[in-house]
C-alpha cells in the first residue's frame, strides 16, 4: 500500500472525522502519471450528484504531455466507485452545513489505485495556530530527547 500522492493541507485545515476508501476512475495515461508520484489534491473536494460521487478539482497532469490527447482536462471530474449504501452517507455529510468531504491521499492497493476521503469540519484561524504551536513544542521535545 503505496501512498501516491497526498493532501499535506488537509489535517493543518480541517479537522478529520470518519475516513473512507473508495476506487477512482482513471485514464491510462492517469495511472502511470500518479505512479510517477505526479499530481495534488490540494483545493480538491467531493460532491454528491444524480446517485453518484465525484472528485473535483484534483489535479493530475499526463504521463507524457506529447502522447495525450489535446482535449484532455488536467482538472477534469472523476467518479468514485462506492456502493450505494456509502453514496447516502456521503449524501447526507454533504447535506449538512458544518462538514464537508475532502480527499486525503490517493495510493495503490495491489494493482488498483484507491483513494481515501474524510468528513471534515474546518478550523477557525486560532485553532490552525494551537495545532502548528502543538506541533512545534513536540519537535522540540523530541529534539531534546
């Protein structure tokens, strides 16, 4: 379980609640970009639209920019493979005004390339600079020790 490529944003932006892995519909020429390690989910998001769950806003540049075709969008939509029963739930976080759905990190699992999602609260500016004076204190502790 290889991890690809990751939103390094998400836990210093939101605060993560229930994790999710779902499958992601790719091009080829996707598959091998994200082996590369190319690619970012940061400014990414999931909707719920018509029974089905979409990643919006990732970005995941050709493989080879020379071989791909000219109408290919780098920010395109891509569908998520969920059962229908973890499409509701997803519905329902989407419906309430508090939290959202975030992409965390894109990896392998075996031949296929997953994706983890997270419902997520964002955090107010004083919460963003305890979590960053938390994280500083411990480095220093550790450097300590």
């Amino acid at each position: 379980m290889a991890n690809l490529v990751s939103n390094k944003k998400a836990y210093l932006n939101y605060e993560i609640g229930d994790k999710l892995t779902a499958g992601i519909e790719l091009f080829g020429h996707e598959v091998k970009s994200l082996r590369k390690g190319q690619g970012s989910l940061e400014g990414s998001y999931i909707i719920v639209r018509g029974g089905e769950a979409f990643l919006i806003g990732a970005y995941i540049p050709p493989f080879q920019a020379s071989n791909t075709p000219a109408s290919y969008n780098e920010r395109r939509n891509r569908t998520l493979l969920l059962n229908k029963k973890e499409i509701a739930e997803l519905a329902h976080i989407e419906h309430s005004k508090t939290s959202s759905i975030i992409p965390l990190s894109i990896f392998t699992a075996g031949p296929k390339i997953k994706i983890e999602i997270a419902y997520a609260r964002g955090k107010k500016k004083g919460d963003k600079r305890q979590a960053i004076k938390k994280r500083d204190t411990e480095r220093d502790l550790k450097r300590k020790l």
